[in-house]
C-alpha cells in the first residue's frame, strides 16, 4: 500500500560518488531522493511517475551518457505533468551553448561541481521559501 502524496526530489547523475554525495545532502535538508544514472534512465522514471507522489524539483548532471542534461530538461519542459517542476543543472560546465540553451528552455539554475550543503541548500530554499530546513551541525 503506498502512501498518498509522498514528496521527492530527482537526482540524475551518472558519477556513483557525485550522485552519492547530493543524494546524501538532499536527504539531510528533509527530502526523499528517487535516483537516476542518466537522462534516460531519469526520462524513464519520470514516464512512469506514480500520480499520488509528488516531483518537487530535478537536479541533473549535464554531461552524462545516453541522454545529457539539456536534452532531459527539453523533454522535461515539454510534458504535461512536469513542465513547471523546478530544474536545476548541476556542472562543472561553463559553455556559454549549454547556458543558453538551457536558459532558452526555462531552467532553474544552476549548482556548480564540486557539490556542497550550502549550494544545494541556497537551490532548495529558492524553490521552496517557506519550507523549514533541518539546521546541520557541521
């Protein structure tokens, strides 16, 4: 039986330790993560989507295998169900063809690599301002 409503957000990354690290800290501010190894495998879960829960936000690689990041954003943008839902590129990529690209297609933002709490918590509060955040010791 799976509970109604449930809120997670995306992490579509190919790196094992990359992904491991910003799943970790999604997970320390409060969210459950769903996982991606690429764009396609992200396209995949994102198709079959259980209604009941809910896609808060995406954080996605942009150099990855199979489908990148603006190609997964693209698609993203142009569905039904998860065309508003904030999406945030995380790169260590600064190509002025990939920041426009992804500009045209409505982004976010943008984490830049490497990946700390207080990147990912400065995203997070941008999307979410009214959303309590549990205050880390270091």
């Amino acid at each position: 039986m799976s509970q109604a409503n449930q809120e997670f957000v995306l992490v579509v990354e190919d790196s094992a330790p990359n992904r491991n690290i910003l799943v970790h800290l999604i997970k320390k501010l409060g969210f459950q993560v769903v996982e991606a190894v690429s764009g396609k495998d992200a396209w995949e879960k994102i198709e079959k989507w259980d209604p009941n829960h809910t896609l808060l936000a995406i954080f996605s690689d942009v150099m990855m295998p199979d489908m990148d990041g603006i190609q997964l954003l693209e698609k993203v943008r142009g569905s039904t169900n998860f065309a508003t839902t904030p999406f945030t590129l995380v790169t260590a990529v600064s190509e002025k063809e990939y920041v426009l690209k992804a500009k045209e297609l409505n982004v976010n933002g943008y984490v830049l690599k490497p990946v700390s709490r207080d990147k990912v918590l400065k995203k997070l509060t941008e999307f979410f301002p009214d959303r309590k955040f549990p205050k880390l010791v270091a």
